[in-house]
C-alpha cells in the first residue's frame, strides 16, 4: 500500500476516534481504499457527520466481515436491506435512517470513483420516521430569564458562560455555530451589533444581536481583553488557575457548563445545548413572530424544521377540555 496513503488514512483515523480501517476496505484494493479516505476527508465537511457517519460504515463492514463477506463487490442489497432489517430490532428509527444514508453516500461515492458498478444500498428502503414535532427540551421564557440571572458575573467564567448562553438563546444558533466563532465574528454594523455564525456546510450566516445578548457578549469580551484578537476564538476554556486560555471552547466543555449551570439554577435537569435554540425560537413566536421570519433566524433551509422547535401550542387549557359537553 502507498505509504503516503497510510499516513493521510492513520491521521484521518485519529481525527474519526477509529482504530484501523475495516478489513472488507482494505481487502478491495487501494483505490477503494483511497475513495474511502477521500469520502471523509473531502466528500464530508461536517465534522459531526463525518464522525457518525464512519461510526456507521466501520459498523456496516464488520457485520458483514463477521458474515465473511470479504471484497466490496461480494454486497448485494440483499445483503444491505438485512443488516438494516437487523439494526432495526435494536436502534431507533431514525438512528437507522442515519445508518443507511450513511451506507448509501459512500457507495454512491465509490460509483462515481468507479470502485463498484452500482449502488448495492439504492434499492434498500429505511424505516418509515415522520417526526411532527421535536423533542428537544424547552425552558419557558421565566425559566430562561433564571438561568441568565443566576449565572455569577463577578468572575470572568461566569461572564463567558452568560455571554455564550445568552448568544444561543437570541440568535437560535447551534452550539457548533458557537464554538466557531471568533471576536471578529461580533461586530458594529449600522447602528446595532450583529453576530456572524459559521453554519452547516461552511455557510456564513450573519443575524442581528439582541441588545440583551450583546451587552453581554460586549461585557465578556471587555472584561477579557480581547476586543483587538479579531481572528482569536471568542469564546475560550479555562486553565487551573480560572483564567481564560487561547484555546477554543470544545462542544462537550459547553454542554458539561449548561448542565452545571441549570443545576444550579434549579432549571430541569434535561437542559441541553440545543434547549436554548428551542427555547428562543418558541419564545419568539409566542411574541407574535412569524414563522417564515424564525426560519431566516434559524437558518432553516425548511420551515417544517422551525416548527419543530415551536412548543407555542403544546398546553391544553382545561377550558378547551370543558368544551366535551356530555
């Protein structure tokens, strides 16, 4: 095998928490195997994807090593349609879907790089998932305006923390979006300040800041003395001694502090990342917003995605209960 190639595959296996390539990958020649490498390098430019997607296909390809099916060509659907058959009686539908979208994209990959004559997975059809309604968890405005309240802002970690919290809830950005931005990505533009988020895809997004979420991003960012490090991270971890570093918040380090910090607030303890978009989307509609706009906010390709996160209509009032007049 080229030594180059090993190389290029050895770091991309660090980077995907593999610890070696699936034999059936390596048994299928080195052109498979460089497609292989190529599909997660530069075919996939999500990190998080790219990480449950070759959770996937490693998976995939020891369930069939386990059946000694040993050279890509040896796949049929017939052999793809009862793995997920298989995985069905274990997993979650949409976990399933996302196993076999997995499965389809390398092979639809490996097509085009003309490793295999056809897509053994294209005939192959998922479990049927129709989700109406999201199960995220969302606070209400007061149990949002707590949590905000209660964060300690006497100490630089709790500046940073109000400030990365109060950026999630304001601008619905993901948690990703978050730890990709920069000090330069909150700037002056016309009379307000906006934040510049880095979405799905390297997609820039650029969204109005909320006066409340940029007093406190300003705060932060003041207090850190980091106002000229344009191409600095914004927001950054702390060493022993609580004083902010030069390195990037990681998106584990901001979920184990949301956790910590709805426990001390007395927020439920299901509070995620992902509960603060949730929360100011719902919160949002509930002020008389649309949903077309939500969407822009979002940056939804679809508005059936922002209505997933819209709990405005999830209570029943007793009254509409009385109305069963028997």
């Amino acid at each position: 095998m080229n030594q180059q190639l090993t190389a290029l595959g050895n770091r991309q296996l660090r980077r995907l928490g593999l610890r070696h390539f699936p034999t059936l990958i390596l048994d299928s020649g080195e052109n498979a195997l460089s497609r292989f490498i190529e599909f997660f390098t530069a075919h996939i430019r999500n990190r998080n994807t790219r990480e449950v997607y070759a959770r996937a296909v490693t998976q995939f390809c020891r369930w069939c090593e386990v059946r000694r099916v040993t050279h890509l060509n040896e796949i049929t659907p017939f052999i793809v349609a009862t793995y997920i058959e298989q995985l069905g009686a274990r997993l979650a539908r949409p976990t399933v879907k996302q196993h076999l979208a997995a499965i389809r994209m390398l092979f639809d990959f490996l097509v085009v790089g003309q490793v295999l004559p056809m897509n053994p997975a294209s005939a192959v059809k998922g479990p049927k998932h129709v989700v109406k309604k999201g199960k995220t968890p969302v606070l209400t405005a007061e149990e949002a305006r707590t949590l905000l309240d209660s964060v300690d802002t006497t100490t630089i970690a709790g500046l940073r923390d109000r400030a990365l919290i109060g950026v999630m809830v304001y601008s619905f950005a993901r948690v990703s979006a978050v730890v990709a931005m920069n000090v330069e990505d909150f700037f002056p533009q016309g009379k307000s300040f906006w934040f510049r988020l880095h979405e799905k895809g390297g997609k820039r997004h650029d969204v109005p800041a909320h006066h409340k979420a940029a007093e406190y991003v300003d705060s932060y960012v003041a207090a850190a003395g980091i106002v000229f490090e344009k191409k600095a991270p914004l927001f950054r971890s702390l060493d022993r001694k609580r004083q902010l570093t030069e390195r990037r918040l990681t998106r584990r380090e901001i979920l184990a502090m949301v956790k910590r910090r709805a426990r001390q607030a007395g927020i439920p303890a299901n509070t995620c990342c992902h509960t603060f978009r949730a929360t100011g989307i719902t919160a949002y509609l509930d002020s008389g917003g649309t949903l077309e706009l939500a969407q822009r906010i979002a940056g939804h390709e679809s508005p059936r995605t922002t209505k997933l996160y819209d709990r405005t209509g999830d209570e029943i009032d007793v009254v509409e209960i009385e109305r069963i007049g028997i």
